[in-house]
C-alpha cells in the first residue's frame, strides 16, 4: 500500500500541520493540569505560580477530604452503569423484534421510533420535569437514569446489527427446534456483543457527561452527578476553595471518562463511523 | 403468508413492548404535552387554564427572546462553518495507516468525550481575567488585557472557541470514514490521468465525500442550535444577555423564573427553528450540488 | 428412521409472482434425489418449503406418511445443510452440533455420544473445540453436515452445499456424500444448479425450469432421453446443438428430417402422423456427430461411421449435398485433449458444436462433411416436447 499512499491525496504538509495545532487541544488541558498540582497559596498570589512552584499533590488530598466529590462521583457511576445496563436490555430486545421478528404494526410503530431522533431535548424536557414532579420522583436515581433509556439511538444500532446477521442463522436455529426466546437469547444475541460493547461504551459516556437533567431533576446537593456538583462549584469562580482545588477536582472528574475513552479508543471511534456511514 | 418461522405474530410484538413503554413516557407524551403546555398558563406547580397563543404572543413580543435567537443563530453561522472545515482539514491530514496519524486523532476527538462542565471549567481557566493562561499570555506581550467572558462580542466569541475544542472530533471522524470508504483504485485511475494534487481534491475526494459533509453540517447544526451548558456556565449568557443562546432563555423562563408555560412555547419554536434550519440546510445542498 | 416424500399440488406464491406452479412429485424413502435447474427456477424454494422455511400457499408436504407443511421448521423430522453452512459463529463445533439436540431435551450423555460419532465419521473430532471461524471452508461444510447427521432426521436437504467449494475440494466432497449416503440409507434431497454434481449424485434428477418440473428420471434417463427442449440444452456440455426442422419425410430407419438449406438428417425417430414441422427443431449431441475431415482433404479416416452412420464421405458426392450430413464450416476449434470440439456453423447459419478425435487435423475455415447417429437424434415439436429413436441405445 505504501507505494499507492502518495496518490490516495495523503499529504506530509497537512500531518505536520495538524500535529503542531494539536498544541492547542493539549494546551488548555496541560494548564489546568498544571495547576492541579501546584499550591494554592501560591496560585491566590498569581496564576504565575504554575511556571515557578511550589507543586503538591494537595489539591488531590483535598478532594478525599470532601465527601461531596466522592458522593458525586458514586452518583455519576450509579446513574451511567444503570443507564447503560438499561439501555441495552431494552435495546437489545426492541432491535430484535424491529430487526428480525415480524407483527402487526412494526414498520409504523419503527418509523415513528425514527422520527424520535429527532427530538431535541429541550422540547420534551419541561414536561418530563413535570411528570417526575407529579410522581415525587426528582433526586433520585430513577428519575436519573429514566429518561435516558427512551432514547431511539441504541434501539436503531441494534435493529441495524440485528438486520444484519445472515437470515440463514435464523434458519437453522428453526430447524434445530429452537423457540424464539432461545434463538434470541442462545444464537442472536451472542453475536451482537461488538455492538453491545459500542453502544454501551455510548451510553455509559453519554450519561456521564449529560448536565442538563440532572441539572434540574437532582435539587439536593447529595443527588448531584459529578458534571453538575463540579458546575456548582464554578458558580463562584474566583473566591472557591481555590483555583488549585478547582483544577484538581476537573482533573478529577475527567479521569475516568479519559480512561475509559483511551482503553475503548478504537471502539468509539469507530463506532461513531460505522454507525453514521450506514 | 409467511413462513412459519418468521409469521407475523402480535405477540412478536412484546420484544419491543419494555422500550416502547419507555419511549412513549418519556418522549412521545413529553413531546405532546410540551405543546399543550405551551397553550396553557402554567407554573411548575399547576395549570391555570388554556389561554390559546398568548404564550408565544409573550414570547414572540420580548426583546430578549429576539437577542437570544439572534444571538444563537450567529452562533451557529459561525461555528458551524468553522467546524466543517476543520474537521474536513483534520480528516485529510490525518487519513493515513501510521501510528503518528492514529495518536493525533486520538488527540483531537479526546475533548469530545468530555463533560460540557470539565471544557467550560477548562476554558474559564484559559479565559479569566487577571489569572487565565491568555491573561498571562497577553501580559507577558505587554498587550492590554481583554475580558473574554465578561465583554460583549468577545463572551460569545470566548464561548464559540470552547464548543469548537469541544466539537471537532466528531466531524473529523465522520469525514475520515468518509475518506476511507472512496476506492483506492479512483486515485490510481486520476493519477493516470495527470490529476493534480488540488484537481484530485476537487474532482475526486469532494464529491465522494459530499453526503458526509452534508450530514456532518447538519448534525453540527441541530446540535449547536441546542447551545446551553457553555454559555450557561462561562458567561451565564453575559454581558446584558450578549452571550445568551435559545435554550438558557427558556431554561431560565421555566426553571428560574417557573413561567412554564412560556417556556414551554420558547421550546416549540426552538424546536420548529431546528427542524426548519436542518430540512433547509439539507434542502439548499442538495439542489446546489445537483445543478 | 428414514421417511419418502411426498408433494401434492404444490403452488408457491410471492405476492403477484407464482414461483412454483402445481409441483408434484413423490420421494422414496432412502432415495437420494437432486432438484436441478437454473437460478431462479424455484428449486431453492421447493427445498425451503420441505424444510419449514417457506409456507406452502396450495397443497400438501407428506414426510412418511405424516402432512408436515403446517409444522414449524423444528418439529418436521428434517434437517438443513445450507449453502452458506449457517453455523452459529459463537460457538464450538461441539455446540454447533449439539445445539439442535439441547432444544428438544436430549439427554447429556446421548448428545455427546451422537456428537462424537458423527465428528468421528467426518474426521473433524479434533476440531470439536474449535469455532466456525478457525476453520477451513471444507471443515465448515463438513461441521454443517455433522449437525444435520446427529439430529437423526428422517430426510437431509441439501442447499447447494457444495459451490462454496473449491473445485477440487468439490470433487471429494461430492464423492463423500455419495458414501454418506450409502452408508446412512436415508431420504436425501440436494439443490444444484450443477449437471455434475446432479449426474453423480442423484438416484433420480428432478430437472426444473420456470416454476415447474420439466423432468423427473434416472441420471442416464434425463440425458439420453430428455423429455423437452429445455432438458436437453441444460443437461449436457456442450449444450445439444439445435437445428431447425423444416421438413419430414419417410428415411431408412425412421424419419428423415429435412433442413432448409442445409440437407438431411437420416434418424431412427418415428414421429407421430402429421406432425407439425412449424417450430419444431432437431437436438444433436457433439458427441453423437462423426465429423469427416477426410473427406475435405480426401483421405480415408475409416474410423467412427458405423454402417448405419449419416456419413457422406463415402458417397463421393460434395458436402452440400451428401445424403445425411451437415457440411460445418469450422469457426473455432476447442481442443480437450482427449476429444476436439469444433465449432461451426451450417449454410443457413445455425450454430453447430460437433466432436472429433483428440488429433483431429481439422482447421478453423474448413468445411467438414458432419454425419450423426441415427439413433441418438432428438426431435423436438414447437412445445418443446421430445420425439427419441425407439430405443436406448
């Protein structure tokens, strides 16, 4: 391939170009990084500290101190591995009955799952807000995890996936007597686990980072998630427990989607390709 | 009649039943109740009776909802171009099988994965007066200090940048698959055929890839339109609503000011907005490409 | 165990298109049976139809006595080699062919007795542990065939098992079945579009086209006797060359067919009185031609014409109008080693394939006095059906 690669409108210039700019997606990321670990007596005197010193592992030190980092953290964790568990049950099953199984209905009711993605969620997120109200259900987990498990996106990739098994395994587990719980559970769903692992990777980022529910549905400083517990400690930026504390707890929160993201990395990123070429 | 095996059968029907329960609870009735709420007086504690279009006649009568669309759909032309072209710009320079090439597109989709509260806390770091990297940056040029998020034009502008770092990598790795499925064989076939470098661009890779780009920008577009967490968190829509987007107006209707109602109707139009804008996107590319 | 088939009035419908018209055919019990016929000619369906995995719009599935087109797939007593051998690719061999066996309650220790036989027969135990994608395309084919073998059916169907084959592997393959068969005694029924494959296999060959049977015989019996026109070109290689029959006129042995513009064919055919020559066509073999190159250059090749043979050579006369043979102008000459095929056309430009020896000194561009067996000429009226000479040779 290498003797083709010139041709295949691959360019040394372009590489060279977007590696020196990636500086600017490492550069913010460095700096707060950097004053994670720097002391933040130093930093109140002037973020100029983070090029001279003094640097501590404090600021992380802090973050056991403060129950509420950690109960965020549990609450995140809670929410994203419950939705994601969630999600794909439920869309594991519908994939199969939109994919493969045949019943009165099904193209209408799939069509109308579509135009589901379409939604923003800022069109329906007043009167979940309100249905949650009326159920007394706001600062919970439930009420967490819910709404995210009525999104149509792990439902379209599974029927996608299913659809995409050969029919002819279908077959055979039919002339092996198979009913269709145990096709579905024994022959088809075995083979839909790169799927599974896509879109639970997903799911899982998804829930992690989302801000806006949570945002109004957990009130009670103990039900926040992590991404709104850290917003609500930038709400008085300057005057926190310091710029040090501040960078250590974004460290902090960041770590273990960067974590999963670098273990998975080839997972993500071609599931978000394969998902949209098709 | 269909076979046995694959007869249609309503009970077939119960595999999708846990999700469509689901679906419908909080989607397809949210999505319903959102517009009769939008016709209602309501609060976050009741409704006091149908009042027709008065909602969107308040909506549509107050300045501030006229900034914030204005406001969001600069935003939009900006950012989403910008994004485009970058992530078309990262997908050729990063299409290669080499580990430099894999590493740098790791790099660049990472911020993706981020929450919006980890980049705006990252970027306010950046951006702060006095104590921000650009602060020190500006000083250490002997240039007059800006304040990014508290000025008007620059706040917006402080906030574009962040969604930009933030949003790129999903456009980059849209149009590298795009790149990748084009047969290797149509740029032997160009080469063959004494194609320059820029003639190969233009004739070959753009118009191979141009249902990508056309999808990538309307995603960009639905999802911009949807601006909330960055501008809610690093400028909180300052200075004097400069940097205030759509989603944070009818946040703060309905959950700061419980004007449910009228929250409700900001949302329809935002949401009528979205789909006009995506379906018009879509619709002007592909008539002007098929000229 | 082993069961006969049999299909009563069967019609198969996709919407509008009828794919399969009125199909009736009975199966013995232990016979092995190919559906032979083009792409598309609705012998796929025919097979998916015994297996369960096609509905039956009109008529009756029997398997041994007992009405089957209303079971489930599972429940018939049938199983399935597919095409694409369709082993689930999560699991081992072993589970691949226990599998069907763990659905009905089979007890541990007779799946596993059945499994180890079956994997010993088809030499693949030492691949037991194995999954579908470690393995070769042949063990694959010979996995699929273990899983129909340890159900135990009372028929096996065959989906074109073989063409996913290599040609060589193909060729053992087919031979190993034949054994199997043998060796198992039960019904087999195998889909091919292959003559080969069809040839060696079957007991009997079902030949079809366009929804419908065209034939039903013994291998020999669908190709020295084909009952239509279809059979006769599809069956054979080279296909049967066809000439137009203008007229018939009482020969030596049976009736003498007349070419317009080329000459006359003495056969051993009777035809029926006042057969209509409008639209009717004479079908003969490369290899039931005698080619004469000897009589272009003038000498004496003595070999191949019987006494009985349409030859002109020795009647001295030109080519064009010998008593019972077909001057060839030679376009292209095939050589097969230990025959040559020359490919010509006649006076009126009908294409003609005839067979010579492996030294055949004939060269593109000559005229070759062509004779033909008598008794191995086919006559076919405008519907297709077929006239033979009065016996087997």
């Amino acid at each position: 391939m290498s003797g083709t690669a010139p041709t295949h409108g691959h360019s040394r210039t372009l590489f060279w170009a977007a590696a020196a700019l990636s500086v600017l997606m490492f550069l913010p990321m460095a700096w707060v990084l950097v004053l994670s670990v720097t002391e933040n007596e130093a930093l109140s005197r002037g973020t100029e500290a983070a090029f001279s010193g003094p640097y501590t592992l404090k600021n992380y030190t802090d973050i056991a101190g403060n129950s509420g980092v950690f109960r965020w953290f549990a609450n995140s964790l809670v929410v994203a591995v419950g939705q994601t568990i969630g999600v794909l049950i439920l869309a594991s099953l519908a994939g199969y009955a939109f994919g493969r199984l045949e019943w009165p209905g099904r193209r209408l009711v799939f069509v109308i799952v579509l135009f589901g993605l379409a939604v923003p969620e800022q069109a329906v997120i007043i009167p979940r807000h309100q249905i949650f109200s009326t159920l007394n259900l706001h600062n919970t987990y439930i009420a967490l995890i819910l709404p995210g498990l009525s999104l149509p996106f792990g439902v379209f990739l599974m029927t996608q996936f299913f659809r995409a098994i050969p029919p002819e395994i279908d077959e055979a587990a039919a002339l092996d007597n198979a009913s269709r719980w145990r096709i579905f559970w024994k022959v088809l769903l075995p083979l839909t686990l790169p799927a599974q692992a896509t879109l639970g990777i997903f799911t899982f980022l998804f829930a992690w980072n989302d801000y806006w529910w949570p945002l109004i549905s957990a009130t009670d400083k103990d039900m926040y998630t992590l991404t709104v517990g850290i917003a609500s400690s930038q709400v008085n930026f300057a005057q926190t427990e310091g710029l040090g504390f501040l960078a250590a707890q974004a460290v902090f929160a960041a770590l273990p989607v960067l974590i999963v993201y670098i273990i998975f990395q080839k997972h993500v990123v071609t599931a978000v390709s394969g998902g949209a070429v098709k | 009649m269909a076979a046995p095996h694959r007869q249609s059968r309503p009970s077939n029907a119960l595999f999708a039943a846990p999700y469509l329960v689901v679906f419908v609870a909080l989607l397809v009735v949210p999505l319903c109740w959102g517009v009769y709420l939008s016709l209602q007086k309501a609060d976050l504690f009741g409704l006091y009776g149908y009042t027709g279009w008065t909602n969107y006649a308040r909506v549509l009568g107050d300045a501030l909802f006229w900034q914030a669309v204005r406001n969001t759909v600069v935003f939009v032309a900006v950012t989403v171009p910008v994004l485009v072209a970058i992530g078309l710009f990262l997908g050729l320079a990063l299409n290669a099988r080499t580990r430099g090439a894999a590493f740098m597109r790791g790099v660049y989709f990472s911020s993706t994965v981020l929450s919006v509260t980890i980049v705006t806390l990252i970027w306010r770091f950046v951006f702060i007066p006095g104590d921000g990297l650009l602060s020190l940056a500006f000083e250490a040029m002997g240039w007059p200090p800006i304040g990014f998020l508290s000025t008007q034009g620059w706040s917006l502008f402080s906030v574009g940048v962040a969604t930009v770092w933030w949003c790129l990598g999903l456009p980059m790795i849209l149009i590298l698959a795009a790149l990748q499925q084009i047969p290797g064989d149509l740029y032997e076939a160009a080469a063959l055929d004494n194609a320059s470098r820029w003639r190969t661009f233009t004739r070959v890779t753009l118009p191979q890839i141009r249902n990508t780009l056309i999808l990538v920008a309307t995603i960009q577009i639905v999802m911009q339109f949807q601006l909330f967490g960055q501008a809610q968190l690093m400028t909180n829509g300052g200075p004097n609503g400069t940097s205030r987007p759509m989603v944070l107006y009818i946040y703060r209707a309905a959950f700061e000011n419980w004007d449910v109602g009228q929250g409700a109707a900001a949302s329809e139009l935002l949401f009528l907005i979205i789909l006009v804008a995506a379906m018009g996107q879509f619709w002007i590319t592909n008539r002007g490409n098929k000229a | 165990m082993s069961a006969s088939i049999d299909i009563h009035h069967l019609t198969k419908r996709f919407g509008a298109l009828t794919v399969l018209d009125d199909i009736s055919l009975a199966i013995e019990d232990g016979e092995f049976v190919v559906f032979l016929g083009p792409s598309g000619c609705g012998k796929s369906t025919l097979l998916r139809m015994i297996a369960g995995l096609e509905a039956v719009n009109e008529g009756e599935i029997a398997l041994g006595g007992r009405r089957i087109d209303t079971l489930p797939p599972g429940e018939r007593g049938v199983a399935m080699v597919f095409q694409s051998y369709a082993l689930y690719p999560h699991m081992t061999v072993r589970q691949n062919m226990a599998f069907g066996l763990e659905n009905v309650g089979t007890p541990r220790d007779e799946i596993a007795r059945r499994t180890d036989a079956a994997a010993k027969v088809l030499e693949i135990d030492h691949l037991l542990e194995r999954k579908p994608q470690m393995l070769s395309g042949g063990q694959r084919q010979r996995v699929a065939i273990g899983r129909a073998i340890v159900k135990e059916p009372r028929a096996f169907l065959f989906d074109e098992p073989l063409s996913n084959l290599d040609a060589a592997l193909r060729g053992r393959t087919r031979l190993e079945l034949a054994q199997l068969h043998q060796r198992l005694g039960t019904t087999m029924i195998f889909v091919t579009h292959d003559q080969v494959e069809a040839m060696t296999l079957a007991d009997r060959i079902v030949v079809m086209h366009d929804r419908r049977i065209e034939q039903i015989g013994t291998p020999m019996e669908i190709y020295q006797r084909p009952a239509t026109k279809f059979v006769a070109g599809f069956v054979g290689a080279p296909a049967m060359s066809m000439l137009p029959l203008s007229g018939v006129t009482r020969g030596p042995l049976g009736a003498r067919l007349e070419v317009a513009g080329v000459g006359h064919i003495d056969s051993a055919v009777t035809l029926p009185e006042g057969f209509a020559t409008q639209g009717a066509s004479i079908g003969i073999r490369a290899e039931d031609t005698r080619p004469d190159a000897g009589a272009d250059t003038g000498a004496d090749r003595g070999t191949g014409a019987g006494p009985d043979m349409n030859t002109g050579s020795n009647t001295g006369s030109g080519p064009n109008t010998g008593p019972g043979s077909l001057p060839l102008t030679v376009d292209v000459i095939e050589r097969l080693g230990d025959r040559t095929l020359l490919h010509g056309h006649l006076p009126d430009g009908t294409v003609l394939v005839a067979q010579d020896t492996g030294r055949s000194q004939v060269a593109p561009g000559q005229v070759v006095p062509v004779g033909v067996d008598p008794h191995a000429v086919h006559v076919f009226d405008a519907a297709g059906r077929a006239h033979h000479a009065g016996e087997v040779r």
